[in-house]
C-alpha cells in the first residue's frame, strides 16, 4: 500500500485490576510483554513511525519497550499526562506525530493477540473513507460497546453498554476497538471532542459519532477469530492468552517439522528457533532466545533458558536444565544436569548428576568443556574449569576453580587430580603418576 503508515499505541493504563505493581502491559506473556506482541504485530506493516502512549510509571514501560527494538521496529514515545480517555490519548499521539499525513492505525498494549493479517485488512478496508472499524461477534457480549446499523445494515454508530436500550443490549455485534484513520479528517473530529458523558472524559468513539453525523460511510471489518481481541485486565485474562498464544507458538514449530510429543504439556517461548526433525519430549519449556538445531531431542522435563544453543544432534534429557550453554554436534547431557556459561564440545557425554558451578556469589563464570569429553556422574565443574578434548572425570570429582584438564587427561577425587591419560582411540587408559592440579 503506497500511503504512509503511523501507528498508535496506547500504553497509559493503570491496570488495577491486575493487583500487581508491574505496568498491565509490561505483564509477561510466552517471553514478551504484552504490549511487545501487539507492537510486533504492526511492524510487519513496516509503518512509517510508531508512537507509544505511555504514563503509569512510563519511564520503566519506556525502558523496556525500547529494549525489545529488534521486534517492535523504532518507538517513539509521548507521556499522556493525566489520562482522560482514549480520545485524550490519540489528541496526545496526533500532535507528536506533527504534520503526518497518511493513514493513522490505532491498537493497544493491553490486547496482545491481535494478528499482522487483520490488521492490514483493517487498513484496506478504509479505501477513501475517514475511518474503518473493527467488529466481531461474541456469545456473550457483556461489558462491550455495541455496533449500531440502520435497517439496511450500514453502519450509524457505536454505544456503550451502559447506555443501551434493552433491544440494543441484545446486540450480539461489538466494537473492537481498532480503528484506521485518515489522518487529515482524524484531527478536526479530535478537536470537537467533549467531555460531556458520565466519565468525564473524551471517547475515541466519539470521532466515529463525528463521521457519521457528517454524512461520511464508516466501513467496518468484522474479524474471523475473536479471541485476537481478547484484552488482559485481570492475571486470569493473561493466563487465557498465554494458552492461545502457546497454541499459536506450538503450532508454527510443529508445520516446520518440530515433533513436539505432548503440546499440552510443551512451553515454548518465542523467538525460538528449532531445526526439522528435532523432538520435544513432555514436560519441557523452551525460552525465549534459545536455538536447536536440526535432528536434536528435549526433554522429557528439560528446562532450556535464555542464550542455549544446541547444535544439530545434541540430546538434553530429563531434569536437565541449560543457561548460556552451547552443546556442541551430538553432545548428550541426558539425567539431572546443571549446565550454565558452559560450552560444551561435540559428541562429549555429560554424565547424571554434572553441575558446573558457575556462581561465586559475585559473579558468573565459564567453563569449557572439548569434544569427545566424558563428564562423570554426579561432576562439579567449579567455574571457570578447563576441559580439553578427550579429558574426562570420574564419578564424584570435583575440579577446583581454574582447573585445567589436558588433552585425554582423567581427573578423579575431591579436589580432582589426575590419574591417568587416556588413550582415546583405544578406549583404554595409560597409567601415569597420579598429581594434584589447582
């Protein structure tokens, strides 16, 4: 489409009936915030600017937004001031927006499954007139703003619940609250705003109202799934989207070749990539920024956490849980495993029971693990511990930190030493005179 693009997003809220003290669209949903997956929704629109409306401890939503660029595409923000309603927050984003001119799509942090696709066709379906509108259909319709037509089925207008006629009521059509405007009509009607209602504030809705008391045809989109509308203003709002949004996730990995064994009971985060042929077994979360590679097996009851790479063939078994840890080609780590800051070769074996010990209580450290390794079970690897390919422990040991194990080297005990070289190729050991290593 050739018409400039600006996007508005409304991200003052307080959220109250949340009961936490986190921003409602900073809550956390499949690794995002829930504005971040609103705002990604309308990146894929490539808009010109995107200006977020913020005030409710807006400095830490500002901060935390920016920080997720790389998804949301560049922000612009602007603080509302005390809020006075959603026609109050697009006066405040209009008039940071200058003198743009083009089409202007409004959407909020608070209603984070709203899909690209919808949202493009809201856009054509404006064509020449000064606004088109969102509409879905609900069972239940309780709470929400009903959608108005004349005895021809055109549009005439939106009234809220509270100020409907008992057939009004019964209405099962809604507004969705998404809106595209043409930006040079969307500015007077904004400047005749009254806050002449029981709230005391200015409705956005009230521009619609304008539109069509001027004789303007308000198109409207009614949209095929209404969940994507669902808006989060309670902790049991965000645990039913996070089920949607998981689907969504399972789904995409699953028709790009991904066995996930049980999605029931699957947690995969996004920005997750996993190569065809890899399968997740029960009980495992993935997420978000971890990358599996192609013909690898998770789970069951693996936890894979932020910076986990596993390239192809490498195996995390149960109750094994990775930070910041590479695996290397066909590296296992199979039963009851710690692995963070680690970088672990390829084909090495992780034995049952390995924690490397990356913590001192001030700060994290590495450990280096080569290929073709053999961890013993029940290992701590103090960090940072150095193994070469080849080397391996014995059930037990324990390195102390700054250890480094030589090439086919076996370190046994506590403290660990070494006993013998090992001859790889053989599968055998060579005897050597034990001494201890710091």
């Amino acid at each position: 489409m050739s018409r400039p693009l600006a996007v508005i997003s409304l991200c003052a809220g307080l959220g109250k009936r949340t009961k936490v003290s986190m921003p409602k669209v900073l809550l956390p949903l499949c690794g995002r915030p829930l504005a971040v997956s609103a705002l990604a929704a309308t990146r894929a629109l490539a808009p010109d600017r995107t200006v977020v409306v913020v005030h409710h401890q807006a400095e830490r939503v500002q901060k935390v937004l920016t920080a997720h660029a790389a998804v949301t595409g560049p922000l612009e923000f602007v603080d509302q001031g005390q809020p006075r309603g959603t026609g109050h927050a697009v006066q405040v984003a209009m008039q940071a927006l200058g003198d743009f001119e083009g089409d202007v799509l409004v959407v909020y942090g608070d209603v984070p499954l709203i899909n690209t696709e919808t949202l493009a066709a809201l856009r054509d379906a404006r064509e020449d007139a000064p606004c088109a509108a969102l509409t879905a259909f609900f069972e239940d319709p309780t709470g929400m703003g009903r959608i108005l037509r004349d005895d021809e089925g055109n549009f005439v207008g939106i009234r809220e619940q509270r100020d409907c006629s008992p057939e009004e009521t019964a209405i099962d059509e809604i507004n969705a609250g998404f809106y595209c405007f043409d930006s040079e009509l969307l500015r007077p009607a904004l400047g005749r705003l009254s806050p002449d209602n029981a709230q005391g504030e200015l409705y956005l809705t009230d521009v619609i109202a304008d539109f069509v008391a001027a004789g303007h045809e308000v198109p409207t989109l009614e949209i095929a799934d209404p969940s994507e509308i669902q808006g989060v203003n309670s902790l049991a709002d965000l645990a039913m989207a996070r089920v949607i949004m998981q689907e969504r996730i399972l789904f995409e990995h699953l028709a790009n070749g991904v066995l996930i064994v049980d999605p029931a009971t699957t947690w995969i985060d996004h920005d997750v990539q996993i190569g065809a042929d890899t399968k997740i077994l029960p009980c495992t979360v993935i997420g978000t920024g971890c990358r599996i590679g192609a013909g690898c097996e998770v789970g069951p009851f693996a936890h894979l956490r932020v910076g986990t790479v596993l390239e192809d063939g490498a195996e995390i078994g149960n109750f094994v849980e990775a930070k910041k840890t590479v695996m290397g080609k066909g590296a296992k780590a199979k039963h009851l495993t710690y692995l963070g800051d680690a970088t672990i070769g390829a084909k090495a074996n992780i034995g049952a029971g390995t924690i490397t010990a990356n913590y001192d209580g001030t700060h994290k450290h590495p450990t280096t693990i080569g290929e073709r390794c053999f961890v013993g079970s029940g290992t701590v690897l103090v960090a940072p511990t150095t193994m070469a390919d080849g080397a391996m422990t014995g059930a037990g040991a324990i390195t102390k930190r700054g250890s480094a194990l030589g090439p086919d080297e076996v370190w046994v005990g506590v403290p660990a030493r070494l006993l013998r070289k090992r001859d790889a190729a053989a599968g055998k050991v060579d005897a050597a005179k034990p001494k201890e290593h710091s």
